[in-house]
C-alpha cells in the first residue's frame, strides 16, 4: 500500500503534461479531474496508512507546516468577512 502511496504522489506531479482533447476546455479540464482524482486517492490512502500504522505516517510539524497553516488560517479568515465566502476563497 506504500508503494501504491508513493506512486499516486509521484503521478499528480505529472499531471500537467494531461491534454484531453474531447472537452470543452482541452488544456484545463483533465488536469484538473486528474490532480484531483489522485489527490483524493493518495489522502484516503494515506488516512488509511496513518491509522494503521500512527507511529509512521503521522504529520511531522515544521516550520513549512506551521507557515502554510498560518496562510490557511488567515485565507479563512479573511474569505469570512468578504461579501461571498466561497468567491473570497
């Protein structure tokens, strides 16, 4: 299941090399359904692997996962005093 983890993580960096010609939009749609298609994959997966296993697949905190909580913390924030809140995410 690792392997497969690995994999998933290592086919959504390749995912803007995908051009699906029969869509509307042929450059954007099927990267989009793909990132997100693996993406929602890999972090069930991993939720998986992580429950099996906490010692070794549990979140390591850092610097970089401190910053980018920040940015997602005050994004939030922010989204919630605009005027439409999923237009201000």
């Amino acid at each position: 299941m690792e392997r497969v983890l690995h994999f998933l993580l290592w086919a959504i960096l390749f995912t803007p090399l995908i051009v699906a010609h029969g869509m509307f939009f042929p450059f954007i749609a099927g990267k989009i359904l793909a990132f997100e298609g693996l993406t929602l994959i890999a972090t069930l997966l991993w939720l998986y692997l992580w429950s099996k296993n906490p010692a070794r697949f549990a979140p390591k905190i850092t610097w970089l996962t401190l910053a980018i909580g920040g940015y997602v913390l005050v994004n939030f924030i922010a989204s919630l005093q605009g005027v439409n809140f999923w237009r201000s995410f």
